[in-house]
C-alpha cells in the first residue's frame, strides 16, 4: 500500500505542474466557478487538463478531476493512469477521490485540504483505503498558500456580491 506523504518539500517538478493546475483553478474562478484546477502528466506531458464547471453545464460531477481524468483517458486510450499523476488545487471529494482509485492513478499532490469534503486524508481517505483494489500514493502541501489564497478571495467577493 502506498504511504501517505504530507507536505513534502517537493522538487521544482511538482511546483510546475501545481502552477498549471492553479492556472486551471484560475479560469473556473473567472467563470464564476469555484477555483479548482486539476492537471494530468504522464512522461513529464500534461494529458489532461480540468477546471470546476459545475455551473456552466449544470452538473454536479464536473468537478476539475473529473474532467481531466477523461481528458487524460481520451489522450492515452487507456481507461487506467497507472504511470500517472494529477496535481490538483484542493484535495478531491469522495466522488473525485473514487474516481481517482477506479482509473488507478499511481500519484496526486494536492495543494491545500480540504476540511469539510476532503476524501485524500482530511476526513476520510478512500485514496488510500485499504479495502479498494487500488491505492493511490499521496502528497499533500504543494503550493498550498497559493491555492488557500485563491479560495479565500473567490469566497470572499462571491459574499460580498450577495
């Protein structure tokens, strides 16, 4: 079983690609989605990209893993992404983080928790559940304070335009 890894200091590697992620992040907060950006590499490529769209097509599951795992399976033709990582800008949900186990990612580094729905260590961790016929190895705290940022300032203009 893989281990759970929290804030690794991380090589240059991880910030790159956590700094697409958050360029992700950036384009659901400018549609008025909530900012989570989410990034698929495999080989040192980015195969699949996502941002939150939740709003914009009226469905609950477009969250960004969601749809750069099915970029990413479009991208490789393959269904799993076991030589794989995602970055991505908030630790995924329990329908992300299945997801996440079901495609068998083989690495996710996470930029901030998530308290209240966090499926990646924070309140559960189906991630790594060692019942699930895969588990998946964890890094959490890459480019944290930039991601924690992005959601605290997203929030705050959404409560002051009500």
């Amino acid at each position: 079983m893989a281990t759970h890894v929290s804030h690794v200091f991380p090589d240059m590697t991880h910030y790159h690609y956590m700094k697409q992620a958050l360029s992700e992040a950036d384009k659901a907060a400018e549609s008025g989605e909530i900012p989570v950006g989410a990034v698929v590499v495999h080989n040192n490529r980015i195969i699949g990209r996502g941002h939150n769209q939740v709003e914009l097509l009226t469905d609950p599951t477009a969250h960004a893993e969601m749809i750069a795992l099915s970029s990413a399976f479009g991208s490789l033709n393959e269904k799993y992404l076991q030589e794989c990582t995602m970055y991505v800008t908030l630790e995924p949900c329990p329908m992300c983080a299945g997801a996440l186990v079901w495609a068998k990612i083989g690495r996710l580094v996470i930029a901030a928790q998530d308290e209240k729905a966090g499926a990646c260590g924070s309140i559960f961790n189906i991630a790594q559940h060692p019942v699930l016929n895969h588990q998946i190895e964890v890094i959490h705290g890459v480019m944290e304070q930039e991601s924690e940022l992005l959601l605290r300032k997203f929030f705050k203009d959404l409560r002051s335009k009500k």
